[in-house]
C-alpha cells in the first residue's frame, strides 16, 4: 500500500512540474473572468414570482497524498493550482504536450540564462541540419517579411532554386498548394525542404510581376556554402566565413588553396556577422591562421578547466592578417579573433563584438526536441573573458548609417593597413 501511495505521489509530482509554466496564464485568466462576473457585469434580479436559482456545489477537491520532503511540498502546490484549474476553469485547457513545452520553458527562465534553452522537434531537425553543413531541399537562403510572406534573400550557385529561375527578392506564397503567409518561419522551412530527389512546387510572388506564378523544382541535398576568397587590390587575399558548422574548416581550406598559389602579400580574415557555431571548428579553423600555442581555455562550473591549443603547420601561419568583426561576430567567432589577438598573431579592425562566451552542449530528447544546456565559460590565451563585453578591434571602423551600395569601409580599412602597415 506504502508503495502504491508513492507511486500516486511520483506520478502528480510529475504533472505538477509539466503544468508549471501554463499556471500563470490560466490563473491570470480565470481571475479576469472572475473580474468580469462579479464587478463589470450586474447580476440579473430574479422575478417576485421566480425562485432564487440553486448554487452550482463545487466539485470536491482531489486528496493529495501528505508530502514526505520539502521538495515535494513545494510541487504539491502546484498540482493544487493545475487540480482546481482542471474542475473549475471556464474554458478549454490546453494538450498535455503545450502544457509540457511551457512548463519546461517556465523552469528555464528561472535561470536568467538566455542560452540554456529548449527547442521544440521540428525547430530542432532544421537547426541540426544546417549544422551539419549540408540539407535537402531547393537551395535558397530565406527570411519572414513583416507581412508574412517568406522571402527569397538569395540564391545558392548550381542548385534548384537557380536552376528555376528563382530570383532574390522572391516570395513564397504557398508550397505543394498550401498557404504559408503568416506562419512561421521554422514551418515554413520544414514545408520547403524534403528528401532529395522529390517534387516541391511553389507559388510565387515576384516584384514587378501581376500575377503570381507556380514553379515546380525536384530537392537535392545542398553543401551550405560557408567560405568565399577573393583577390583584392594590392594582391591582398580576403576570405569570408559566414558560419562554424560542420564543414567550416574544410571549406576554408579548399577557398586557400585555390588563391595562396597566387603568393598572397596579406590576409583578411572576415568575421563579420558570423554567429558561431561548433567548438571544435572554431579551433581547427583558428589553427589555419595560428602556429604552436593556446587558442582558449574552457571552463566548467567546479572551477576544473581545459585548455585548446593550434599547432604548427597551418597553410598561412606568417603572412600578415586582418581579422575583420562587428556586432554581429559571435560565439565560435569570437574565440578566433580572441586568439588571434591576444597572441599578436594579427589585428582586429571593425566594431565591438557581441560578447557570447559561454559553451552549450546539445541533449536530444526523447521526443526530438532539444535541450541546449551551458556548461562552461571561455576565455582568450590571456584569460580575458568574453562573455558580456565582447572584443574591442585594434582599430575601430563604425559603419555609417547612410551607407551607399557596394561601400565598405570597414574592408577598405583592411586592405589600407596591410598595404601600408598603419
């Protein structure tokens, strides 16, 4: 019997916590209903024939079980709120699942740490995906305008989209015959992509055009494109990174090669709105550029630490570089410029970095979601840390807000101090 009871108390325990977060909104609205009813609204006066009418006697409430340590005394109060709401509240309660999200994310929010989150199932696939470096689907980079409509910001070279003529600036009104104004950007997403080699077909909204027109494209898995090299004036190598997924460094390393055989006279590492990424790329990809030596130290909440170091041999450890960063460069981002400064190797020119320096490490759940946990801090060679302030450039190059086309002062800044030395 003993046993049976504790089981009965595990089990409300459990549902206390999933119904945490959605107390708050369903108490917050039973008592506005109850506002309503009591103040806002006159109660009907009953005829002087009519009888009074009868209470509704309320339903008895549930008897928990006494609770045997403070722990399961403080979640006895929830299950009290959720059990009152389940006889009382006027209206419809939410799934089992909703209430389950939203309590879990209620209890993270307690912890002031935005970076310790959950990510729901579908989310969580296609940020995992990209991660990998590769997906399935038509090859097209894409953002949620204000009114809702899924938006074409580009095209990526040798894939569906171009192959169907899509342009940038194109809008997705409808996949496979569905409307996705107004949804998210996740579903959206999910929607578009697909496994390789199967239809999609698309209605698109294009500038300029009266009607929209229908467009059907087959998937195929796509290498997200991460790394672009270029030559500059003065013989100056600029290679732009845009994010530290899976295939980072392998893409950088092909994006060098094609150009160092033209004898370089200096680097531009660009940074610039590059969010982060994975850990051990941003140390591989820190050790093209660094010889022998540490490029960060890690550590964990007991106070125990690890620290990561390149090694000699990357393929441009010696000629002169630029490390270019804004507001946008973060994470996995911000240990390459960190290193790279702190050890001398080359100077940082542009904006203030966002300051992220704190290491999540990803639990999948049983329901393919996501919990994405922090775990430790880092910091630079010379044990500065990041977190909050970011990285202050060598020298600092602010973008103007009236900024015309195909201006970039912040690279011609670059370009002028490798050229020049100052």
């Amino acid at each position: 019997m003993q046993e049976r009871a504790w089981n009965t108390v595990r089990i409300l325990l459990v549902i206390s916590l999933l119904a945490f977060t959605a107390l708050a909104a369903f108490v917050a609205g039973f008592g506005v209903s109850t506002l309503v009813s009591t103040r806002l609204v006159p109660s009907p006066q009953p005829t002087p024939t009519a009888p009074l009418p009868t209470a509704i006697p309320p339903t008895p409430p549930t008897v928990l079980p006494t609770p045997s340590s403070p722990a399961e005394e403080t979640f006895q109060l929830f299950w009290e709120v959720w059990d009152i709401l389940q006889r009382e509240y006027y209206g419809d309660l939410p799934d089992m699942q909703r209430v389950t999200y939203g309590a879990i994310r209620g209890m993270l929010d307690t912890l002031g740490d935005e970076y310790t989150s959950f990510i729901e199932p579908d989310i969580a696939a296609i940020l995992n995906e990209d991660a990998s470096g590769t997906f399935q689907g038509i090859g097209a980079f894409v953002h949620m305008r204000e009114d809702g409509k899924l938006e074409i910001v580009s095209v990526i070279a040798n894939s569906p989209a171009e192959g169907a003529g899509l342009w940038d600036g194109d809008r997705v009104l409808a996949v496979d015959g569905q409307s996705i104004v107004g949804v998210g950007i996740y579903e959206a997403i999910a929607l578009i992509r697909g496994p390789a080699g199967t239809p999609v077909t698309l209605l698109i909204e294009r500038p300029g055009e009266e009607e929209p027109f229908e467009v059907t494209l087959i998937r195929a898995r796509i290498e997200i494109p991460l790394a672009k090299a270029e030559m500059l004036e003065g013989n100056i190598l600029h290679i732009r990174l845009t994010e530290f997924s899976a295939t980072a460094t392998s893409q950088m390393e092909e994006a060098l090669d094609e150009l160092l055989a033209l004898e370089p006279a200096g680097v531009i590492l660009d940074l610039r709105d590059n969010p982060g990424g994975w850990l051990d790329q941003a140390v591989s990809v820190a050790d093209l550029f660094l010889d022998e030596g540490v490029v960060l130290i890690e550590r964990v909440s007991d106070g125990s630490e690890k620290t990561y170091r390149t090694h000699d041999g990357g393929p441009v450890e010696t000629l002169p570089l630029v490390v270019l960063v804004n507001e946008g460069s973060a994470s996995a981002s911000e240990i390459v410029a960190g290193a790279i400064q702190a050890r001398g190797r080359g100077v940082l020119i542009g904006e203030t970095t966002f300051g992220k320096g704190s290491v999540q490490r990803p639990y999948r759940l049983s329901d393919g979601s996501e919990l994405r946990v922090t775990v430790a801090r880092w910091f630079t060679p010379s044990d500065v840390a990041i977190h909050g302030q970011g990285l202050t450039p060598d020298i600092e190059v602010p973008l103007p807000e009236d900024l015309e086309p195909g201006e970039d002062p912040q690279l011609d800044r670059a370009v002028e101090y490798l050229l020049t030395g100052e």
